[in-house]
C-alpha cells in the first residue's frame, strides 16, 4: 500500500518557495542599485550644448539662494562645499561646488542636466523645480566656485 501524501506537507513548501524568491530577488535589486550607483554620470551631448537663458543677476541668486538652503544645502552645504549634515550618509559624496576647476570642466548644460535628472543618491528635481529655478541654481553653482572673500552667500 502506497501512503496516501500529506496534504500539510505541499503547504509548507509553497510559503519556502515564496520566501528564497523573495530572497532572491532583493538580493538582484540590490546588485542592480550597486551597479547602477557606482556609475559615472552620463550627461548627453545635446545636454551639454544648452546655454543658460538666465544672466548672472543679483535677483537671480536670491532667488537660487532660497531654493538652494531648501533642497540643497543639507547635503551640498550651506557654502557649497559638500559637507552638509547629510553628507556623510551617502557613500557617494556631495560634489564640493566650490571647486573651480571642477565646476569650470562643466557647461552650464550639463550642470541643468545634473540637477535636472538627478543621479544616485541626487534626486532629480526636473519635477520639483521650474527651469527658471534650475538655471538660477546653476548661476549660483559658478558663483560658489568663483566666490571671493569678499563676497557673500546671504
């Protein structure tokens, strides 16, 4: 006589299987995300030919000042430099914006692009600020690398 098969048994499998499935794919999203965040950050050449529309006025970093405290500075610093209080959560570190050859290496395209689009563990703020706020905060990125003594981020 052949048993008769444990119907409890095949119940106990199904919740097993689903567990290693579960387990299995964290552990490929996590491998993605690592590939993905140790990446260089692509910007288009069609990005990197746009002009910024905005001249260099007092208005406009003002304005890029507020947004900037606002959505910027806990990771980038209060002066830029890449040394917020949220900085040192991130493995990647804030670029320090007041690095003028590294900043002067970078059209204004690609430094709207970057805002734009963000890249990991940057948030994109395409959706969150208009353009006019994104080429303003650009002003204020060339501005923290050329910055003088003399002059004031207030």
């Amino acid at each position: 006589m052949v048993p008769a098969p444990n119907p409890g048994s095949r119940r106990k499998s199904v919740p097993a299987k689903l567990l290693l499935a579960a387990i299995c794919a964290v552990i490929v999203i996590v491998v993605v995300f690592t590939i993905l965040d140790s990446g260089p950050w692509v910007v288009p050449e069609a990005a990197k030919q746009v002009k910024n529309p905005l001249p260099p006025s007092e208005d406009n970093l003002k304005a890029a000042r507020s947004v900037y405290r606002d959505k910027c500075a806990d990771c980038h610093g209060d002066s830029g430099k890449g040394d917020g209080d949220r900085a040192r959560m991130h493995k990647t570190r804030p670029s320090d914006l007041t690095d003028a050859v590294h900043i002067d290496s970078e059209t204004d395209g690609e430094l709207f692009y970057k805002i734009t689009h963000g890249h990991r563990p940057m948030p994109s703020f395409g959706k969150r600020l208009t353009d006019q706020q994104r080429w303003q905060l650009v002003l204020l990125i060339r501005f923290f690398a050329h910055r003088t003594d003399k002059d004031s981020t207030q």
